[in-house]
C-alpha cells in the first residue's frame, strides 16, 4: 500500500489479481499525508471506484467523516455546533426538583394571599393594569365559596409539586396534570377577558398560567431523560 503525492490515490493490489483504486480527496491540496495516520481528525471524501476486465462501471461512494467532541450529548439530526443536548441524567434531574421546589413555594404564598386578604390582590394587580393603560380594575368579590375553591386548587397544586419534586421519574405523570390545571386556568381568564370585561387581572392569568403550563410540560419532558427507573416500593 503506497499514497501517490499529486493525484492522492491510494492502490491496494488484492491477490486475487483484481485492483481497487481509493481516490482521497482533500479539502487542502497543499497538505499531502505521508501517514494514514495523519487522516484522523480531518474531514475526508473517500471516493471508491471499482473497474472489472471488459466492462465500464464506476460506483461512487461519499462518506463524510467529522469527529465532534463528545457524541453522547449529541440529537440525532441536528448539526453538532447548535444541538448539544447536555440536559440529561443527574444534571436534569437537579433542575426539574429545584423547579418544583420553587413553584410548590410559590404556590403556597399566593394560595395564602388569595385566602387571607384577596381584595388587597385584585387592587394591587389593578394598579399595575392601569400603568399599562388599562382603566378596568377587577371587581372584589365577597364570595367565600369560590374564595375556599381557589386557595384549595393552590394547595393541590403546591401538593402536586412537593409529591413530584420527591421522586420525579416516578411521579412524573403528575407533572401532565400540573400542566392540564394550569392550562384549564389560562383558558379560562382568557375566555373570561374577551367575552366578560376587559379586565388586566384576567389578561395577567392568561399570560402567567400558560407560561406556567409550558414550564410544567418541560419539566416533565426533562424528567424522561433522567435515564433511570423506576424505583421499587
């Protein structure tokens, strides 16, 4: 086996008496390699033509060769430089339990607040509204019933998040009904904010709650990758 300098073609003689023609094309010219071993790392072509005694036939291979730096955070399909997926296992999992943390603390403040002083949510909200030039303030209402339904849906909610922040990939399902609630929610100001009254409050929970259905459908993506199973008991 021999690398002729100008053309670049290496022959191998088979001893069966038939010869292959490898054909290396460079993307240097210039640089002619000595070594094979000086091939590695280098983006090649290899062009493979095959030629039998009394017939013309001339088969074309292309085989891009590209070594990126750690093909196992890779996705299969994207170019290496712009789809480096390092989000999984141990790493993931941190992310999704601290997430579910802080949204199990956030849930339980305004569930709080909803309960124990809810005229002073809606004046607060008004009041950023009306910055925005919305003059619509949110109407109070005396309503325990519906009061005790909301700060009991915040609790579920924060329950749901501390049960899941505990073992994500076995409760991971639970992270789809988080999105199902916040999802109902967002639907329903919206529905709310165009049919009824323009109200900011209403606008504010349509944009803040399909946020948060978003994030929870995320988390239980991140949550697949963990790569671990399923604990027993």
């Amino acid at each position: 086996m021999r690398l002729v300098g100008a053309p670049h073609v290496l022959q191998v003689n088979h001893v069966r008496g038939r010869r292959d023609v490898v054909q290396i094309k460079l993307r240097d010219p210039v640089h002619v390699p000595e070594d094979p071993r000086q091939l590695r790392g280098h983006r090649l072509e290899l062009l493979l033509r095959e030629a039998e005694a009394g017939q013309l036939r001339h088969v074309q291979h292309l085989v891009p060769v590209d070594h990126a730096a750690d093909s196992r955070y890779l996705v299969p399909g994207c170019p290496a430089s712009y789809c480096q997926d390092r989000m999984r296992g141990a790493r993931a999992e941190r992310f999704v339990v601290l997430s579910l943390r802080l949204l199990a603390l956030t849930f339980a403040v305004v569930g709080i607040l909803f309960i124990a002083v809810p005229s002073g949510v809606l004046d607060v909200i008004s009041d950023v509204g009306e910055w925005f030039g919305n003059q619509t303030r949110a109407p109070h209402t005396q309503e325990d019933l519906w009061l005790a339904l909301a700060f009991a849906y915040m609790v579920v909610i924060a329950g749901i998040c501390l049960v899941a922040q505990a073992d994500v990939v076995r409760y991971r399902p639970l992270l789809l009904v988080l999105a199902a609630g916040k999802t109902a929610s967002s639907l329903g100001s919206l529905a709310f904010f165009l049919i009824d009254e323009r109200v900011f409050i209403y606008l504010l929970n349509f944009l803040v709650d399909g946020s948060l259905a978003l994030l929870a459908l995320l988390l239980w993506s991140l949550a697949g990758r963990i790569g671990r199973p399923v604990e027993p008991g």
